[in-house]
C-alpha cells in the first residue's frame, strides 16, 4: 500500500499545468535554455510586451519547466503569429511537455482569434520537433548571427473536429 501511495503522489507532482503566462514567469527559462551561450545580451524580445504578444507556459508544482511566446507578426502579408522563445527545462526534454504546450497554444489561437498562420525561425536542432508537430520547412538554412543555423518554419491551424 504504502508504494502505490508513493507512485501516486509522485505522479501527481508531475503533473503539468498548461496556461497563459506573464512575461515575468518564463523569462528565466527562456534565458537559461535559449540565451546562455550565445552572444545575445537580453532574454527579452522585440515583441514581448506588445498587447498582442501571447506568453505560454508549462508548470509543475507552481515552477515554470516550459514556455513559448507567440507575437503578431505578419507572413508574406497574411496576417500570422510568430511562434518564439520556445523552451523546455533541459533534464524535463522527451516527456511531451513541449508538445502538449504547443498543442495548448495552438487550441487557444483557434478558439480566440482568426489567425491560422504560424511560423517560426527554428534552430536546427529543434527542426525534427516541429515536423512532428505538422510544421513544413519554407526556407533553405540561414545563420542567426551569434545563435546558430535556423530554418524558417510554418504551419497552418485547421480545427480538429
């Protein structure tokens, strides 16, 4: 008895919180997974505090293990939203938190705006992720000065019925 109560309350520690965030709740992550070791001064973006930007995160137990931001930026003149500073704590990667924050973010967009256009300019490293997430390549490789290769992505939101 006692072990299946230990099984029980670890999952429950383990289970992930997805919702809106502030800006002040993610910027630490972001900085640690995506800033420290680059030449990049500042965790914040162009963007970040503009009333349109949408900040998400994932929490267990109140702490911030994962987040994304989406901005308003247009693509190639349709209206769209630019998905950026995408992270998930390092030791937390491979559980399905990023993806069931993406999914959260994606179902909210399509629940409360007429955007469908994504896209993003995805590290290298992160490329196979957004396949498997239904995102399409639309660029060659690029180098982001200071941060590495990237390759512009996009996906188009249709509801799931």
């Amino acid at each position: 008895m006692d072990d299946t109560w230990r099984e029980e309350e670890m999952n429950r520690q383990e289970e992930v919180e997805f919702r809106t965030a502030a800006i002040d709740e993610i910027i630490d992550l972001r900085h640690d997974v995506l800033i420290v070791g680059t030449n990049r001064t500042t965790s914040e973006f162009e963007g970040d505090h503009d009333k349109e930007t949408l900040h998400f995160g994932a929490f267990i137990q109140g702490s911030v293990v994962g987040c994304l931001s989406l901005m308003r930026r247009d693509l190639e003149g349709k209206p769209a939203l630019q998905l950026r500073g995408m992270a998930t704590r390092a030791d937390l990667r491979g559980r399905g938190i990023g993806r069931g924050l993406l999914r959260f973010a994606e179902g909210k967009i399509l629940r409360d705006s007429p955007i469908r256009i994504l896209w993003c300019n995805a590290r290298i490293s992160a490329t196979g992720f957004y396949q498997k997430q239904g995102w399409r390549f639309v660029s060659e490789e690029f180098l982001i000065e200071g941060v590495g290769p990237h390759r512009k992505m996009t996906k188009l939101l249709q509801s799931r019925r």
